[in-house]
C-alpha cells in the first residue's frame, strides 16, 4: 500500500480590512444616534434597530477577526493553522442575531398590548439615514460573500439591516398618516422576522461546516466519478471531502490503481482536476493496488 499526496491551490481567506473598518466605523456611528433618538422619543422600533445595530457591529468584528485568524500560518499543534474559526465566527454571528431578536419580540408583544405614541417625523429621518450607512456597508461585502460563508454573514446582517431601516421609514409614515401607535411595535416583528429568515440559513449552513458537511457547491458522486475516471484507476474508496474554512476546501481519497501510481505528474494532473471542477484546494490521494493480502480497511463506503 503506497501512500502519495496530492495538493492543490491555497487561498486563504481574505481580510476585507479596508471594508470592516469602514463597517464598523460608520454602524458605530449609527448605533449612538439611532440609540439617542430612540431612548428620547420612546420609540421600540428605534431602539430594537439600534440594538440590532449593535450586534452587527459585534458580529462584524466577529467576522474580521476570524478573516484574520484563517491567514495565520500552521504550527505545531494547530496543523491546519486557524481557518476554522471563520466557520465559527459565521455561527456564532448567527446565534448572536437570533439572541438578539428574541428580546426585541418579547418587547413588541408587550408594547403591542400597550403602544406608545412616537413622533413618527423622527422615525423617517433617523431610520433614512440607517438606509443610507447599512446599504453602503452591505455593498462593501457584496462581492466577497457569494465564495465566504463568513462574509456572507457579514453581508447579510447589513442587507437585513438596510431592509429593516426602509420598514422603520414606511412605519414612521403610516403613523403620521393614521396616528395608528400600534404601527412601531408592529413594525418591529417585522424586523424580527425578516432578520430570524436571513439568519436561518446561515446558521444551518455554518452547522453543516461544523459537523463536516461537504460543501454546497460540490457533488460527491460527481468528485468520485472524476477521480474514478482518471488513467489506471479501478476504484475509489474512503472519499471525505470537508470544509478547512468558509473558502477553503479539503479532500482525502483511496485510490485502486492496479498497475501503482504513475508518478507525481499523475498526482498533479488530479491535483489540478479537483481544483478546476470543484475548487478543492488541499487534496491528499492515498494510493493502492489492490493486493487481496492486504485489503483495506477502509473499503466500505460505512466505515470511517
């Protein structure tokens, strides 16, 4: 039984330094005026915003320090270095905002039952202005969070924001139009809704990285087919293919090769496959001949 190692393309995580420093100097910013406006007018949408606010902030931190942890280098005893905690920087993001909104429902509810007038002209140009810097620091992660679970969260928090800030505005004006009170609790469920939507899905998939899952965007059958189809190879057995961060991913696999191992050209060419099709970037290819004296352990698909 030869051993053989194939490794793919690297690309640690990027930063976004310029993007998070932006983000959260300017949602810091809010979070003081929109807290300020909310804690004198008495208005629960304001203030549930504002808290919200408050952890994206929290959450963006979150986000920037594990973006900097994945980029420090292995050693010893971490040997994959630190690029998990972008996975748990993403589920802890997503328990934070979940923590958060239970508050601001448990709060609604209970103003629901008993409003309180809130000068609905405050309402419009506070939240204005949240449309404004959450849509601004939304756009700043665009780009990064279709390819980083991690970013996504960041992306997401903001989008929901810029979201919610819109329904803040439309609340202040409803109340200006009917005098209805009823509207800021109301509207603050909604907020709590539309955030306990977004956050679902990234919570589940920063679960799923957790506890291993192949990623999304990758078939198995579709990675073993390939690696069945390379030259010489009879079989492939004890397939893992797992997330090393929320840009990275990993794979380990039993190849039969009858005839052995070509050579390092062959390792590379597969190397290369894997990256090309399915962006897997650290790949470690164990190759076998075969031999019936020394079957491999691992041969059933239900044995780890």
């Amino acid at each position: 039984m030869v051993h053989h190692h194939a490794h793919g393309h690297s690309h640690a995580p990027k930063t976004h330094t310029r993007a998070f420093q932006i983000g959260i100097g300017l949602n810091i910013g809010f979070v003081i005026i929109e807290a300020w406006f909310g804690w004198i007018t008495q208005s629960l949408a304001l203030l549930a915003d504002a808290g919200h606010n408050l952890s994206d902030v929290l959450g963006l931190l979150l986000a920037w320090g594990a973006s900097y942890l994945a980029r420090r280098p292995p050693s010893r005893t971490y040997t994959y270095g630190l690029r998990r905690s972008t996975i748990l920087a993403a589920l802890f993001n997503s328990m934070l905002l979940l923590l958060a909104v239970g508050g601001i429902a448990w709060e609604a509810l209970r103003r629901l039952q008993n409003p309180t007038p809130v000068p609905g002209i405050t309402l419009i140009w506070v939240a204005g202005v949240g449309v404004v810097i959450n849509t601004l620091t939304a756009l700043l992660f665009f780009s990064g969070g279709k390819q980083d679970l991690n970013i996504r969260g960041a992306f997401l928090h903001m989008a929901a924001d810029a979201l919610v800030s819109v329904g803040v505005v439309l609340a202040g004006a409803a109340m200006l139009l009917t005098g209805w009170l009823w509207f800021d609790p109301a509207i603050s469920l909604v907020i709590v809704i539309v955030i306990v939507v977004g956050t679902w899905n990234l919570l589940r998939d920063a679960l799923g990285l957790i506890l291993d899952r192949v990623p999304k965007h990758i078939q198995p059958l579709a990675v073993r087919t390939l690696l069945k189809e390379l030259p010489g190879v009879a079989q492939v057995h004890d397939l893992h293919i797992w997330a090393m961060s929320t840009t990275e991913t990993a794979l380990t696999a039993h190849l039969v090769m009858p005839a052995g191992c070509p050579g390092d050209a062959f390792l590379a060419q597969a190397s290369e496959e894997l990256h090309h099709h399915f962006d897997i970037d650290h790949a470690t290819l164990q190759v076998e001949t075969g031999d019936v004296q020394y079957p491999c352990r691992l041969e059933s698909d239900y044995r780890v």
